[in-house]
C-alpha cells in the first residue's frame, strides 16, 4: 500500500495572477447574473452562480446585485410617477429594498419640480439620487413637448347651412388654435399683447466695452480651472465639468459606477487622480501600478522557516514545512521542487517484525496551492497520482490492479478520488467537488492498494510519482 498525503493551501485571489478570461466571456457571465436577480434575492441569499471561473462568478453576482437594486429604484420611480405616496414604501421583510425604493422615489418627486429645465446645478444629491431626479424630469419634460408640438387638426368645413361654429376659424392666429378658440405658440415663441401673433425671444448680445476694440470671451466667465478659445469652462484631467459650465468637480475613480480604475485590490481616490495599493503584507505592487505581485519570500529568503528546503511559497505569504517522515520510515528524496514535495521508504531494522507487517510502502508526502472558487459546476482535476503498473482488464490472469480511496479530508467532503488510465498506466486523479474559501489550510491523504487476482499485495515493490493537474486554474 501507498499512501498520499497532501497539503492544500487555498488563498483568495487578489489579483489577474489566477485564470484570464476575456470581455465576451465576463459579458455572458453578467447576463446570467441578471436573469438570476428575476428569481432571488441576491443581496440576503447568495445565489448559486453557475461557474467555475472566481472572475465569472464575482461578475455574476456584481450583475445580480445591481439588477436587483435596479429593480427595487424603478418601483419607487413607478410610485412617484403615478404621484404616489413616497412614505408608504416600507418592505418590514427587505427593508434595504424599502429604503432604495423610497429614496428613489423622493428622488423622482424633485425631478419633477424642476421641468422643464430640469437642471440640478450644484446640487450634491449622489450619483443614483441625480440619475433618478434627471430621469423622470426629462421624461416628463419630453411628454410637454410632444404635447405643446403636436400638430393641430384642420378643422372640417362646416356647411353654411349646419348649426355648429369653429372658435378658431375666426381667429387668424398666427401659430396655434386651441380648441377653446384661444391662440397659441410653438415652444420657444411666446404669444403676444394682441393675443394673436407669435414673437421668438430675443437674445441679449453680450455688452461690449467702449473702451477696447476687442472681447475676451473668457473675461467674465469666471471658470475654477480652465477656459477654452471658444468662450467654455473646461477642467484639468480627473475632474468634471459641472452643470453650472463654471465648477470643477474630482471625479472619484474609485467609485464602483465609474470602474474606470482597474485596480486589481483596493483603490485610493486623490484629488484629480488615484493610486493603487495592495495587502499590507505578501505583496507588493507591480510596475504597472494596477496589479498587485506575490513576493516570494522562499526566495528572497525573508521566510522564518527553520531551513530553506522547510519553505513553501503561497500567494500572500509562505507555510514552513516539516520534512520528517514517521515511524518505519525515512526521508528518500524531494520532488523536482524541493519545497513542494517529499517521499518517505519504509525502512525496517532486522527482525523488526512490526515494521515488516506495516502494510505501507512508501508515503509521499505534496503541498499545493489552491485558488478559491465561488462555485462549482463541474469537478476540478487539482492532481494526479501516477503509479507504476500498467492499466490492464481485470478478466486477464495474474493482472496487477490498483484502487484509490480518499482517507482523510475537509468536514464538507469537498474532494475525491478516481482511478483513471493515463499514458497506459494506473492513476489517481484527485477531484475538487464542492467550492472551499480562502484563506485555509487543508490536509488529505489518499491510499492506493495493490490488488493481483482477488487479493492485495501488502508489499509489491513500488515507484510511484505524483504530478499536477494541467488545469489552468490551478496555481502553485
């Protein structure tokens, strides 16, 4: 019998140093997290995100939580445009969703205060309760102005004969007739004195000085920071230009609506710019001032292991290792990392009848690190347990057989085991079945029998190796 034993280090990603994937890929991930806001509520019960991908996942219920908060602001916005009570919106169940569907609905009411101009200058409500504000009021403005455009129906000629009387036909008014024989204009015109005729606005000339031939449009504009040629305020990069044309504002790059900072940890806002940082300790940031990089202190030897050979490297730190083997057995060797593996051979004194009846051979001893996942869909291959015998039919006399079985693992039984033919050889391939989160360490051991007929071998001579799966999103 061989025996596995196995260190898993699971860490949460910090940056792009897991698995990539691309824009298409994130997009399909987001409408699958929005079609799942139709059917949960993302914010109280985390919903199953159907991925494997940690990137897809978080994208699926980024999108499932904005789709719901979405949905809870336009039924405030529904209220208010039905002028509707804003105060009758309490949900004693969901009382975040209440709250977002009031504030959504006070937010429409003062929009509606504001038509047709609907200009909210200086007003420093936030981002959601402006959307809100500006979005009923221009709606409402638009309808007016359908309204004051729509054209006006010719009335039919009425026989000289017939009873009935036109108000308007009478008028001679210049624009507009309305119905009850009153004149009218198109917006922009207002209805002059005689209550007939039209007049567009007239538009003040700026008043030029009589002491300078020439006028500089910026002159008295009064801009915070700049003036263009053209006679507009304008603003240095990372600021905005208010609704007043004059006022600068930061814009916050790292507020979630604006994404625009691409900071793969934590983000910090200055006026007009923003600079990344990373975890206090086990990174460090990258030269492109966005990502964050694992600082490999088995490297640098910064690490508190006793020996170097102790040390192993995991994203955000190190682990120290204890390279001993137990009773019966020695230390025969490490793996090609000397920092990741190491093998123990059964090794018996004479007549040390004990030791010769153990029935395990050899224990290799692997540490790995595991990404976390958000969810599981289908099971993850995280490594493989190669053996020396050749996978043949069982119905064939005097073949050699192995089984797998899993030992020791995690209280959730989030792994498994499976025995597998690889390069026409016997292999265990250890499974990830269920999602675990990060930061943990884990230990589990993984026992493979020698089976020849009908019975196991307690010692068939044996040279085992172990190698990692090929996924991509396993990292070491």
């Amino acid at each position: 019998m061989a025996r596995w034993i196995i260190l898993l280090f699971v860490y949460s990603v910090v940056n792009g140093q897991g698995s990539k994937i691309n824009l298409t890929t994130l997009r399909r991930c987001c409408k699958a997290g929005r079609f799942l806001a139709l059917g949960q509520n993302c914010t109280r019960d985390p919903p199953v995100f159907i991925s494997s991908s940690v990137y897809c996942g978080l994208t699926q219920e980024r999108c499932c939580s904005a789709a719901e908060l979405d949905r809870f602001c336009e039924n405030g916005i529904d209220v208010a445009e039905d002028n509707g009570v804003c105060d009758e919106l309490s949900f004693p169940e969901d009382p975040p969703q209440g709250v977002l569907s009031k504030l959504c609905c006070d937010c429409c009411k003062l929009g509606l205060t504001q038509v047709p101009t609907c200009r909210f200058t200086r007003l420093l409500l936030g981002d959601l309760c402006l959307d809100a504000a500006k979005g009923c009021c221009e709606r409402q403005a638009t309808v007016i102005e359908q309204t004051t455009h729509a054209p006006v129906t010719e009335s039919p000629q009425v026989s000289s004969t017939t009873e009935s009387h036109d108000p308007c036909r009478d008028l001679n008014c210049s624009q507009l007739c309305e119905g009850n024989g009153t004149c009218a204009c198109f917006a922009g015109y207002k209805l002059q004195d005689d209550g007939v005729s039209c007049q567009a606005p007239v538009t003040e000339s700026p008043q030029v000085s009589s002491t300078t031939e020439s006028h500089d449009p910026c002159r008295d504009l009064n801009c915070s920071q700049l003036c263009e040629g053209n006679g507009t305020c304008a603003c240095f990069a990372g600021y905005k230009l208010q609704d007043d044309g004059v006022s600068c504002q930061d814009i916050n790059e790292c507020a979630w609506h604006n994404r625009g900072h691409q900071c793969s940890y934590s983000c910090a806002n200055v006026p007009g710019s923003f600079h990344c940082t990373c975890p206090s300790t086990g990174y460090t940031l990258a030269p492109n001032e966005r990502t964050c990089q694992d600082i490999d202190e088995c490297a640098l030897g910064t690490h508190t292991c006793p020996f170097h050979g102790s040390c192993f490297n995991i994203l955000g730190g190190f682990r120290c290792l204890s390279l001993a083997c137990p009773q019966y057995f020695q230390l025969a060797g490490h793996g090609k990392d000397t920092s990741a593996s190491w093998n123990c051979y059964k090794s018996c004194h004479p007549q040390d009848f004990h030791c010769y009846n153990y029935r395990i051979d050899m224990i290799n001893y692997i540490s790995l690190s595991l990404e976390t996942f958000h969810a599981i869909r289908d099971p993850k291959e995280i490594l493989f347990l190669q053996s020396n015998v050749a996978a043949s039919y069982p119905h064939v006399y005097g073949a050699t057989d192995v089984s797998f079985k899993m030992l020791v693992a995690d209280d959730q039984s989030s792994f498994d085991v499976i025995k597998r033919s690889h390069g026409g050889m016997f292999v265990g391939v250890v499974h990830q079945v269920k999602p675990i989160r990060g930061p943990r360490d884990l230990v589990l051991q993984v026992a493979m029998d020698y089976v020849k007929g009908l019975f196991p071998i307690a010692a068939l001579p044996s040279f085992m190796s172990s190698s990692r799966s090929p996924c991509p999103e396993q990292s070491n």
